[in-house]
C-alpha cells in the first residue's frame, strides 16, 4: 500500500514580513541623519544679481564650457582654488557668486562649492552667464 502523502498548500508570509520591518526599522533611523547633509542655496534673479554685484563685496568666480575658473579675469588652477578663495573671503567677506557658462559641467560648480565651504564661505549664490 501507498501512504498518502499530505501536500502544502499554504505560504507562510512571517519571515517576509520580518524581513520588511527590520527594513523599515533602518530606513526610519537613517532618514533623519539624510536631512542634515546639504547646503542652503538661493538662486538669485538675473535683476538682484546686477543689483548685487554693484553694491556689495562679493567673491565672484566664472566657470567657463571648458571648466577653468576664472577669478578677475585671471584663471586659478584646480590645486590653488582653495587658497585664493580662503584669501578673497577675507577681503570680500559678503559671500561668493559663481557664474557659470551655459556649458559648464556640474562636477566644475560642486567642486568649486565645496572649495568656498571648507574655506569658510556661507554665502553662494549661482547665476547662468
């Protein structure tokens, strides 16, 4: 005789549903420590810019299509970029203005934004050219 064998119908669901709360544990631990990345930019009107550049002491550097920038028509090597905008911050102690040419990459801006914050620059603004 044959014994009858007994066949499993059911799915048991339980270690999935683990698996989906440990995942959701993590991403609610992690989400807060996201938010406190970054940096707090504005966007200036091509008006304000104009207006702003008259009347204050900024910083401003161009980043050109071929990505070299450009600081009072002088261009500043990547591995001096650093130094010269620790040393304008000092003398134009307002912020620094990065105008940019259309074809300029976002690798050039961001490094360059970087390079204004470790230097202790808190004010960027962005403009196209």
């Amino acid at each position: 005789m044959a014994s009858q064998r007994k066949t499993f119908n059911e799915i048991n669901i339980t270690p999935l549903t683990d698996i989906f709360l440990v995942l959701l544990i993590i991403m609610m631990v992690i989400a807060p420590l996201l938010d406190q990345q970054g940096l707090n930019l504005a966007v200036p009107n091509m008006i304000e810019v104009q207006d702003e550049i008259k009347d204050s002491k900024l910083i401003k550097v161009v980043v050109t299509n071929d990505d070299k920038y450009m600081l009072n028509d002088i261009e500043i090597p990547v591995n001096n970029l650093s130094n010269m905008v620790k040393e304008e911050a000092q003398q134009n102690p307002d912020g620094l203005l990065i105008i940019t040419q259309p074809d300029a990459t976002h690798g050039a801006v961001v490094k360059l934004m970087d390079e204004a914050r470790n230097s202790g620059v808190t004010n960027i603004s962005i403009t196209e050219f």
